[in-house]
C-alpha cells in the first residue's frame, strides 16, 4: 500500500484514519468489504451530499469564501471526508487538561496565572489564565458597572484558514449534529476589569469563523498525544504562548458569560432547613463548546440577539441566556438563526419566571464574580453568580425551571450539603471555564448568603 509503519501505529492507536483513496487498497490487503472495513475501524461516514443538511450551509459558504474556493467546494469536501471517528465515551480528564496547557505554556507574564483553589481536602487546577484583581470583583451587572461596548470593525485581525481542520470539523458537526448557527459573536479586543467595573470593547464577527478557527483548538487538544510546540500545529499557529494569548487586537478572542445560579428555597419538612439550590448542567454533544462536560447553567457564548449596542453588555447576554436555557424561551435561542421580534427581550415578551423576578428590585441579583482566559481556546469568560433571593420564587416557579436542548442532564445541590459539593468540585468531567464560574460563585456566595450556605471555604491557589 506503500503506507510505512508508523503510520500503521497511527492507525492502530486510533490518531489517525486511513484516507479515502486507501480504503479499497486497505479492504483488500485485510480480506474485507467496503462496510466489513468500516465497521471494522469503528468509523462513521457521511454518504453523499444529501445527508448534508441546510443547517450546514453558512458554514459551507464561509469556508468557499475565505479558502478561495468555488461555490459548492467546502460541501463536496466534507460529503467525501475521511469517516468521522467517534468521540470516545468520555473526553479527557479537566486536570489532565489543565495539566498539558500548563505543560505547553511554559511562558510567563508578569502578574498573570493559572486559576487554582483547594475546598475542603480537594485541590483543583484550571486552564483558566487570569489575574488575582480579576477575581472576586463582586460587580453588580448594572448599566452603570456593565461597560462593554460595541467598536467599529476597523483593523480586525483575521485567523487564516486551516482548510483540512475546517473540512474535518464540519464533518464532525454533521455527523454529530452539532449546531454551527449563521449568528454574530462579540469578539473582545480589549479589556478593563476593577471591582466596581467590567469594561471593554467589542466587535462582531461571524460565529462560523471562531468555529473553524480557534474552537479547532479544543479538538486538537482532545486528539492529541502530546500537546507540545511542534506536535501541535493549530495551537502554534494561533496561540503559540500567552503573549498570544494576551493580544487582543491581533487575534480572534472569542468567549462568553456563564453563571452559578442559586435560587433560595425555605424550609420544608423534607428537605430540611432554607438553603440555596445550585445547579450544574451537564452538556449535550451538540454544543459546540464543552461538549459532555459539567458546567454551571446559563452558559453562552457572547453575542447579541437583536441590538448589537445595547447587547454587548454582559448582562443582556446573561438574562437572556436564564430565559432560554432555564425559562423555556425558545424564541431568544440564536442557534435558530431567525428572529422577527423587534424586541425579543421587551417586558411583553418575558416568561412568566422573569417578569415575576424584575417586577420588584431585590429578587434578582447578577454580579459578575471573575474573568479570564480559557487557554483551551483562547476564550474570554465572565464569571458570574445569579442569586435569586426571594424564596418564593421556588413554591411558585420551581416547576418552571428546565434546561433546553444544550444540556444532556441537569443536577441540582443544597448549599447545606457541603460534603456533596466538595465531591462534586472534584469531578474530572468539569470543563474548566465550568469549574471556574463555580468556584469563584461559591466563594461570593459564602459571603452573602448567611446561614442557608455551609461549605467548605474555596481558597485560591498561590
């Protein structure tokens, strides 16, 4: 076949796929069908163009464009793609994670670590690059501490296109059914974070181009062996070290808000004393970040629903993201790719849950509790704390509250089961943005939340 050994190695380890030009040669040489073989490497196949959906076609489009190819190039590419290899039944460990990236940026910059922290006997590190006054910022998500704003397009760097990654990524997609939306995204492109304020500035790009640049990242570092300079090439091109990481003007720095959400609940004979109800998603294999990891809920990438000034404010993103992954507003999800509202977020249009909460001051409370860099993929996060505070709300909307379709599952914990959340900061399916909107939410809510919260101090690494 003309294939030398350490490509069969490959092969053999599950690195690599045979390319389709090898398939008859490889079927004969092993006595097999074309399907025996298939079946026989554990791998998918996209037949045809037809199965190919119009969900894809922006995607599709974008690739022709900026790949310089003609009209149709990137969909012929992926219906006749090497067959796509199954995720295996769990990704990576967070720690092991966390442990290659800290590993491959072996850099410094003044100022500037690694998030960590110990709760209980339990001792976490994340891929979290941030700063010790980015954390604990308490910052309430008001107009007057919530300053992004949005930035004429001028300059904007773009990532060139690494066209064997994007054809395999749509593949993916395609075969996994992962929503790759035709919507805008806010890219950061500088940042100014102190505790009574979150500032920056914004500018929008296309989601397909974050999806076929830096979020290859993710999939690399999953497939990877040995995430080193020289084994890992996406990573050097993009974010070769973290004054990469660090340069906001000069790359495409993508990201989004997630939030710890706590809901206070009274005492109940069962349950026992009044606590706050916490609760973790855990991620379908359709998103396009963290797929199958835990994570806190609302979890969103940055980007506006109908007015791009005004939404480029953190908190526009975080209450629509409770009204769609929490309250059942399937009209605010921008994955659809349509919307005909002219306000989508007017007092009118609010679900029941919402209105209730913003119809008098003191139910709500949306702080912003930290920030950094998920050098998983460059992300920008904004960790945040939801707390609803008034405990009514659970007796009269508790059964309101369902995830959507971007989570695979959803756990709640009482802050009084101190023992149950110690084990859960432990769990290695974490994904590390998850974990660090968590840990930064606990810390704020030990603060505030008096007797309802009872778990051990979270305590950030030095």
């Amino acid at each position: 076949m003309g294939v030398d050994r350490s490509t069969v190695i490959r092969w053999e380890a599950g690195d690599y796929a045979p390319l389709p030009y090898q398939w008859p040669k490889l079927a004969k040489v092993l006595g097999r069908t074309a399907d025996e073989l298939r079946e026989l490497i554990g791998l998918r196949t996209l037949d045809g163009t037809a199965e190919l959906g119009s969900a894809l076609e922006p995607a599709f489009g974008w690739l022709d464009r900026h790949a310089g190819w003609s009209p149709g190039t990137a969909r012929g590419r992926v219906a006749t793609a090497a067959p796509v290899k199954p995720h295996s039944d769990a990704p990576a460990g967070r720690s092991r994670v966390a442990a290659a990236l800290a590993n491959y940026y072996r850099d410094s910059v003044p100022g500037h670590v690694l998030y960590a922290a110990r709760c209980g006997q339990v001792d976490v590190a994340t891929s979290v690059l941030t700063r010790p006054d980015w954390l604990d910022l308490a910052c309430p998500l008001t107009a007057e501490n919530d300053r992004i704003v949005l930035s004429a397009n001028e300059n904007a760097a773009r990532e060139p296109v690494d066209e064997v990654g994007a054809v395999r990524r749509l593949a993916e997609a395609a075969a996994d059914d992962v929503r790759i939306a035709d919507v805008p995204l806010y890219r950061l492109t500088d940042v100014q974070i102190r505790p009574e304020m979150v500032g920056g500035d914004v500018q929008v790009v296309p989601f397909v181009e974050y999806a076929l640049s830096m979020d290859l990242l993710e999939r690399e570092l999953h497939d990877s062996r040995a995430v080193q300079p020289g084994r890992t090439p996406l990573r050097d091109r993009y974010l070769p070290d973290l004054q990469a990481v660090l340069d906001l003007p000069g790359r495409l720095c993508a990201g989004g808000v997630l939030a710890l959400t706590a809901i206070a609940r009274p005492a109940d004979p069962f349950r026992g004393e009044a606590d706050y109800l916490l609760l973790v998603q855990e991620r379908s294999r359709h998103v396009v970040n963290a797929a199958r990891r835990l994570a806190v809920i609302p979890k969103s990438f940055h980007g506006p629903l109908a007015d791009q000034r005004a939404d480029a404010r953190i908190g526009a993103t975080l209450r629509r993201e409770l009204e769609e992954e929490l309250f059942g507003r399937g009209d605010v999800d921008r994955t659809t790719g349509v919307q005909r509202a002219a306000d989508p977020m007017h007092p009118a249009r609010l679900s029941a849950p919402m209105r209730w909460l913003t119809d008098q001051p003191g139910r709500l409370r949306m702080e912003c509790t930290g920030f950094g860099f998920n050098l998983v993929s460059g992300n920008y996060e904004f960790a945040s704390l939801v707390v609803i505070e008034d405990e009514e709300f659970w007796p009269r909307f508790g059964g309101d509250v369902e995830a959507n379709w971007e989570a695979a599952g959803l756990r709640q914990y009482s802050t009084l089961d101190g023992d149950l959340i110690t084990e859960l900061i432990g769990d290695e399916t974490w994904s590390n943005e998850g974990l660090f909107a968590f840990l930064q939410g606990l810390r704020r809510l030990s603060e505030i939340g008096g007797e309802r919260v009872r778990i051990p101090a979270a305590e950030l690494g030095r």
